[in-house]
C-alpha cells in the first residue's frame, strides 16, 4: 500500500511528545522543615523517584558505589537501590548519553550524568544526532525519555576544563528540553517534571550554587517541597516585583543560574526599581513573563554567566526587541562574561572574567539614566 504524501501542516508534528505536567501542583514549603542545600534537593528527588519507579535507573561517571559523584549528589543510592539501578560507567560521554535510547526504547527511565558541563563535547554527537531527533523522525512513536544531569558554571577556580557554561550550544539542538534552576526547590520540582516528560532533557545544576558557600547565594538553600511538589517547565519565576513607574525609573532582569543571585544582590542598591525574573527553563522558554515583565518597565538587562557574545542571552534580547519593540525606553542590554576562550584558573582572571554584583549595579545605573 502506498502511503499518502505528507502535508505541509503534518512539518511541525512530533518535535516533542506532549507532556502530563501542565501546572504545579504540591507543597513548596512544607510546614516544620529546615532549609536544605541544593545538591541534597536533587539527592531527594531522585531517591523518591527510584522508591516509586522501578524502571528508573542513575548512572554515569562515579556515581555508585560509597561516592556518590564528585558532588556527593547521589550519596546512599547505590546502597538503596543496589548495583543494577544505580552504577558507574566508563569515562565514555558517548556512551552515557547514546546508551539512554536503547534504554528508552526497553521501558527504562534512565537519569545519567556527565560529571562537569566541559566533558559532554564528546557525548554531543550522540545528544544531537540521536537522542534529540528520535521522536520527530520516528513521527513520535520512539522519544527517548531521559534526563541528562550536568554540572555547570565557574566556581571556586575550577579552571578552563571545570567551570564552562554550555547551554546555548545546548539550546541549537532542537528536540530536547533544558532546566537550569536556581534554587534547591525548583531543582526538586523541575527533576519531578522533567521524569514524567516523554522527551528529553537536559538538567543544568550550577555546582556554585549546590551548597551555597558562595557570598550572597544563601537563598539557593530553600525549604525541601514535599513529594507531590512538581514545576511545569515553561515556567518562570518572579523572584522580586517592583512597581513600574511614570519617570521610567524602574528596569526588569531576567536571568536564570548564578544569575539570579548576581541580579539580587546589585538590586539592593536601587531599592523598589528592579524586577527579577529568574526563566528555570531555557527551553521551553516562558516568553509571556518575560515579555510581561518588559512591557512593565520599558527597560531590561539580559544577565547570563556565558559570554555574551554569539549566544542563548543575546538570541532572548533580540526576542525582546522584537516582540516589545513599543514598549523599550532604550536598548535591551546583555551583561555577561568576557569573551575568551577558556575561564582562567587564577581567581583574579576569573574573578575579572565573569559577571557579578557589582557590575551588575553599574549597568543598571547606566540603563536607568538612559
């Protein structure tokens, strides 16, 4: 039997299996709890997970065993679940990356991990050619169902092969979704959402952040949400609202990462005029806060810790522009790192390299005379 050609409409069929997770639903913060670390946000999440899924599986570099990965972010659960559900690999990122869409295709819900968001060069091939493009040319009939944990971001000179940021060339790759939270509860939330998704996706956990020791990110510690907690992706989160004003005195940042924390603290200086809006996911993206946000203010600062050229932040400022252009008071403005190729290991290059609250402030005093 010969089938019928496509129709044009039938293109944009199957890019993502849709997904269950359509609103947030559960308890951010449980009554009588104390605040936890990051890095234990995602430990729990994932050990409620395996208790509940048994075709859940955690692998990847390190992490059985009694270590638990370089972060410790999967402490006891190979003890838990036992060597067959939790298990280390070869320092092969191909492998761990290619090797969830067998495991997809089986039933296995598989969470790997690459250990620093400089080693998944390797495993790139294996993300775009196969893992992403799974669903749309199997006209959804295989998505690979995997979550892909990667440690990011500069911290603690890490140096040139520790400390990248990568999620604009993560986000050229059609086909998978990608998180990058900032507090412990969105991490809870976000890795409950992204389990249940039918597609892939890719978690970014700024290692800076996983134990707060870092001046004035204390507030990525958060009250652990209960089980039931989930966070739609797509979803940003307004970390602080400020009163749009007539003397366009007023401006929104919209960041994600180490970003909001850089945004938080420069905002202390301008009490009532800076709006935050912290994305969580890059993709999906929530356009309709962020452009709500502009629209508000009429001035916006686009905050990344990548450099700021060639980029994720300047596709989204170009967006804005685009899409609020009658409502800008003056250009959208891209604050990043410098444009080098390798993060220093010296802290004072790095230090200088990257953004932080203090340059942050001089540009918001500068877009705010504009």
């Amino acid at each position: 039997m010969v089938a019928e050609d496509p129709r044009p409409e039938d293109l944009f069929d199957y890019d993502f299996m849709p997904t269950p997770v359509t609103e947030e639903k559960g308890q951010r913060e449980p009554a009588g709890k104390e605040k936890t670390v990051m890095v234990d946000s995602a430990l729990f999440a994932i050990r409620e997970l395996m208790t509940k899924h048994p075709e859940c599986l955690l692998y990847g570099q390190d992490v059985g065993g009694r270590l638990g990965g370089v972060f410790r972010e999967a402490a006891t659960l190979a003890q838990t679940f036992g060597d067959h559900r939790v298990f280390n690999t070869p320092i092969q990122e191909a492998f761990i990356i290619g090797s969830t869409v067998g495991m997809s295709a089986v039933g296995c819900k598989p969470i790997v991990e690459v250990q620093f968001a400089d080693y998944i060069w390797p495993g790139l091939n294996q993300l775009f050619t196969e893992v992403s493009r799974s669903c749309y040319l199997s006209n959804g009939k295989w998505p690979v169902s995997m979550i892909l944990r990667v440690p990011i971001g500069a911290y603690g000179s890490g140096g040139p092969y520790h400390s990248s940021s990568v999620e604009s060339v993560l986000a050229n790759i059609r086909g998978i979704k990608i998180c990058y939270p900032s507090t412990g509860a969105d991490l809870k939330g976000l890795m409950k959402a992204a389990y249940y998704d039918p597609n892939p996706v890719v978690m970014l956990e700024h290692k800076g952040l996983y134990w707060s020791k870092i001046k004035g990110t204390e507030d990525a510690k958060t009250i652990e949400p209960d089980e039931d907690y989930i966070i739609p992706l797509g979803k940003a989160r307004m970390v602080q609202e400020a009163e749009a004003t007539k003397d366009k005195s007023s401006l929104t940042i919209i960041t994600y990462g180490m970003g909001v924390y850089w945004a938080k603290n420069a905002a202390k200086e301008f009490a009532g005029q800076i709006e935050i809006v912290d994305l969580r996911t890059i993709n999906p993206l929530d356009e309709a806060t962020v452009f709500a946000s502009v629209r508000k203010h009429g001035k916006c600062i686009v905050l990344t810790e990548e450099p700021y050229n060639n980029g994720f932040a300047q596709a989204l400022a170009g967006r804005i522009s685009k899409y609020c252009f009658e409502s800008l008071d003056a250009p959208v403005e891209v604050i990043g790192s410098e444009n080098l190729p390798a993060i220093p290991l010296n802290s004072t290059l790095e230090t200088t390299m990257l953004p932080n609250a203090s340059k942050v402030a001089k540009a918001i005093g500068e877009l705010l005379n504009y």
